[in-house]
C-alpha cells in the first residue's frame, strides 16, 4: 500500500504504540495502517477414524492439509468453519470442540482451529484439486500453518 485510501496522499512511516507502521504522510487525516491478521479458520475433519486432508489448487500434488478459509463479517468462528467444511467439501459437520488459536505469521493470518465430525461423502468444490483420507494412526503434524493444530489434537487424543 503506498497511498492513504482515505484521502489519497502518500504513506510513510511513523511510530505507533511501540511500532513502526504505514501511516498517512498527511497530519490532518489522522490514517494509520495497522495491518492486523486476518482471522481464518481450519478444521480437522474427522470421520470414521480417518481425517480428510485437502489440496488447493496450485498446491504440489503431495501437499495437502485441513479444510481453512477466511472468516466472513457477521459469522461466528463455528459458522464459519462448518460453512467452509460444506462449501469446499459438501459435507455436513458438528463441532465437537476448539482446538486452539494459533498465530501464522507468514501469512499474516491467526488460525482459530476446531475438530469437526463430519457426515456425508465428500464432493470437492472447485478451489480443490483433491482429498485423501487419512487414518488417524498414521497422520503426522506438519511445520507450518494449521500444522500445530494437528499436533495439538493428536496429543490430546493421546496419539
């Protein structure tokens, strides 16, 4: 971003609250861009003892990982993640309980992660190349992104 988008001057910088940030080069706009995280949310989508991973589109083709999207104005985290469960894989779900809150900061996204029964046989939207089933024995966190979440539901399972 290199102009205000309040009153279209340039942006610099300034110091806000202990930061650096964009700010409206103008003093009597008063525009200060804070670039907070964008709230998204994942599920780990289990059913009959195996979880569904996903590949997006223009993902490797041995890359895959939960079912994530952003959330909407006006939705609730939990809305928000059944929602995404029906529109990329048209499969109903219930929410059996919070995972965590995690930050990525590589995408300047805070993931709010949930464990989903989900009921159905998936059907992939358009913004998914694929989906594989995993048993829940043989699923392995990854590094990045939702990857934590998985560790973290694992080792409350006691896996």
């Amino acid at each position: 971003m290199k102009f205000c988008p309040k009153c279209g001057k340039p942006l610099g910088t300034r110091g806000d609250g202990g930061r650096e940030r964009a700010a409206c080069t103008d003093a009597s706009c008063g525009f200060v861009f804070y670039d907070n995280p964008i709230p998204v949310v994942a599920a780990i989508v289990e059913q009959d003892e195996h979880v569904i991973l996903v590949r997006n589109q223009g993902w490797p083709e041995k890359m895959f990982g939960l079912v994530t999207g952003f959330l909407e104005r006006g939705e609730s985290a939990e809305q928000g993640v059944l929602r995404e469960l029906r529109e990329e894989l048209s499969l109903e779900g219930e929410i059996v309980r919070l995972v965590g809150v995690y930050p990525f900061e590589l995408m300047n996204q805070i993931i709010v992660a949930y464990h989903v029964r989900a009921k159905g046989e998936p059907v992939i939207s358009d913004e998914l190349a694929g989906f594989k089933r995993v048993p829940i024995a043989k699923l392995r966190p990854w590094d990045m992104g939702t990857g934590q979440a998985v560790k973290d539901w694992l080792a409350a399972r006691g896996t």
